[in-house]
C-alpha cells in the first residue's frame, strides 16, 4: 500500500473476475478464502494487487472460532457455546494463513469476527504470532472493528458528575486507543471493518453505515489504510482525499440489461477504475 487511493473489487466467483478481463485502469481483486481454487489462481495470474480475506460472511450458523461446550451440572448436561479454546484458534488460525500461502497474495486480513471488536483485537494478536512463525510473502492486515462502535455508542449527553467530561464519553474514546493497540502489536497495515449494517431495501440486505460526513470525520483521525466495503461513487472523493485503498462487489453486479435506463451509456465500472488516474492529486504523485 503505496499511500494512494486504489479501488478493489471483490470477486468470490468466475462469473465477476471475468467482468474485468477487460477492464483498464489500476485496481487491485479481494477474495474471500473459501473461494474455488482454480479462482484464487487466477486472479493471482492476473498480476494485479491481490488481497484474500477470512470471509466473515460465512458459515453464520457454525462460526470457526465458537465450540460446544457440555457439562454436568444440577443433575443435568448443560449444552453452551462458548469462544473456542485458544489451541482452537490458533490451529484455525494457522489453517487459513497456510491456504493464504498457496496462491501467493500480496497482503491478507487477519481473521476478525463482526461486530466484536475486542475479540477481534484478541484474534489479530493470535493471528500476528502464528504469522511470523515461519516466512511469509505477503503483508498481514490488521481489521479493526469500528461500526459497532459507531453504530451502536449511546451518547451520554450530560456527564455525572465523578465522570470525565463529556467529549471522552464518544466513540472516538474507544476506537482511538483501539486503534493504537494494533500498531503496537506490529500492524503496519489497519483497515477499518463492520461498517455494513442490515437493511432489507438493499438487494444484498446490507447498507454502509456512515453519511459522507461521517466517513471523512473517522478517516480524519483514525488514519486507516483501507476501508472494508467502502467503494461506491459518492464517496470517492473522500477516498481520494485520504489516500485510502477500499473494497465492494456492488460494482461488478451491475448491468445495463438490467437498467438501460441507468447504465446503457455509462461504464460506472470503468469509471471507478479510472478514477485514480484522473485524479490531479495522483497525477501529481505518479508524475
């Protein structure tokens, strides 16, 4: 990561890398780690930035890092699920690293889990230990859970009075020493995660969570590297502005056969992927 804006699509089948055969322009391609093999070699082929991720998004109903726990208690078997072991985590820890190795990424996301941002920290300071076990070729990315802070804080709109006053009691309270945390764990790379939430409107059930306000207020302060499903044309120029990389498959679904009306005379995709270039600030940067 080169301290430039770049946009990254997301592709998890064939269907989506074969959108950008043809596509010009600088972009790098995330995939999640459970995509088909065969796809992960290919965009490795492709010789353009190469990211893999854990996929939070799957096996919702039987998360890797929880185990069942049975014990007997009142005369009884109590069946609970609990955070798994950390032997567990680290052995699924080591497991994705080791299939990150075979297709050679330029950087992958350490292993988070969504809306749980401690637990996250905890899982980046496994995953940063069982890293640097052995020689690795591409760069750990440490994912800091930040939407369910912003998403979630309850303001406190007047303090009590043995409390702090009352610009500590905000987000920015928590995440900022968050944030700090990975940094001093060895992440030279942070990108800011859960920043989707449901929505039944949209056809993929999720909504970036923040206003363009918001976005450019956290990257003002948080200094990321990348955003996690951040890419979308009204916030590019927030994106520019920050020099931040960022990520979204929405792009790739789009087609004018589809909405004619909308994309007929319009290469939205290919626009994104120029946008980097036609920006005066990279201009300046690349010449």
């Amino acid at each position: 990561m080169d301290g430039r804006f770049l946009p990254i699509f997301s592709v998890d089948w064939s269907g989506l890398l074969k959108k950008l055969s043809n596509l010009e322009g600088e972009y790098g391609i995330l995939s999640p780690a459970h995509s088909d093999n065969t796809l992960l070699y290919r965009i490795r082929d492709l010789g353009k930035p190469f990211l893999i991720d854990s996929g939070v998004f799957a096996n919702k109903n039987n998360p890797w890092y929880q185990d069942i726990y049975c014990e007997f208690k009142q005369d009884r078997w109590v069946r609970e699920v609990r955070l798994a072991s950390e032997v567990h985590l680290r052995e699924k820890i080591n497991q994705y690293l080791n299939r990150c190795d075979r297709f050679s990424p330029d950087y992958v996301f350490a292993p988070d889990i969504i809306n749980e941002p401690i637990l996250s920290l905890y899982l980046a300071r496994l995953s940063w230990e069982e890293y640097w076990l052995k020689p690795r070729t591409y760069t750990l990315i440490g994912v800091v859970q930040v939407g369910n802070a912003l998403n979630n804080w309850q303001e406190q709109t007047t303090p009590l009075l043995d409390s702090f006053p009352i610009h500590y009691y905000s987000p920015k309270s928590f995440l900022a020493p968050l944030i700090s945390e990975y940094r001093n764990i060895g992440y030279k790379y942070i990108a800011l995660g859960g920043l989707l939430k449901p929505d039944h409107k949209k056809r993929t059930g999720l909504k970036f969570s923040l206003s363009i306000q918001e976005l450019d207020e956290l990257l003002t302060w948080s200094r990321p590297d990348f955003v996690l499903a951040g890419l979308a044309l009204t916030r590019l120029e927030v994106l520019r502005k920050h020099q931040v990389w960022a990520d979204s498959t929405g792009w790739l679904w789009w087609d004018a056969r589809y909405e004619p009306e909308r994309f007929a005379n319009w290469n939205a995709l290919q626009e994104v992927a120029n946008y980097r270039l036609n920006s005066p600030i990279e201009k300046n940067l690349i010449s």
